[in-house]
C-alpha cells in the first residue's frame, strides 16, 4: 500500500510593508521570512493581511502553520488596524 503525501504548505501573515529599500533588495518582509525558513521541500504563500486579504476559512484546512510577520509599526502608532 502507498500513501500519497501532500507537501506541506506555511503561510506568511504580512502585517506591514517594507522600506523601499528592503523591498528591492530582498523582496519585503515576506520573502524574507521565507528565505530564512524554507527548507525547500515545502510551498509557502505571502497573504498581505496589512491590506485587508485573509485566507478563507475553506484555505486554513490547506496549511500546516502560519508565521506572522513584524512591521515598522508599534502598539503606540496611529495606524487604523
């Protein structure tokens, strides 16, 4: 008997953007989170949450975790969300 394994799939929770600069030279908050953790034998998706994009309740069955990125943001700033 053979089971058929699905890779595993992560998320990355985009919580702000980045700099310009962060942004060109490596890709923004996001990927750079998935550079220092992918192993390579997984899928990982950037969901901008910051800009009000959530996964369904249908995709969270599809990941095996989620990891929430920082921003330049803190708890004393102004920002509406």
């Amino acid at each position: 008997m053979t089971t058929t394994q699905h890779p595993r799939r992560f998320a990355v929770l985009l919580t702000g953007h980045a700099s310009p600069y962060t942004q060109h030279k490596y890709g923004g908050y996001g990927q750079m989170l998935v550079d220092l953790l992918k192993d390579g034998a997984e899928t990982w998706d950037i969901i901008p949450v910051v800009d009000g994009i959530f996964p369904s309740p249908h995709d969270l069955d599809q990941y095996h975790g989620f990891v929430i990125s920082g921003s330049r943001s803190d708890a004393h700033d102004n920002e509406p969300w």
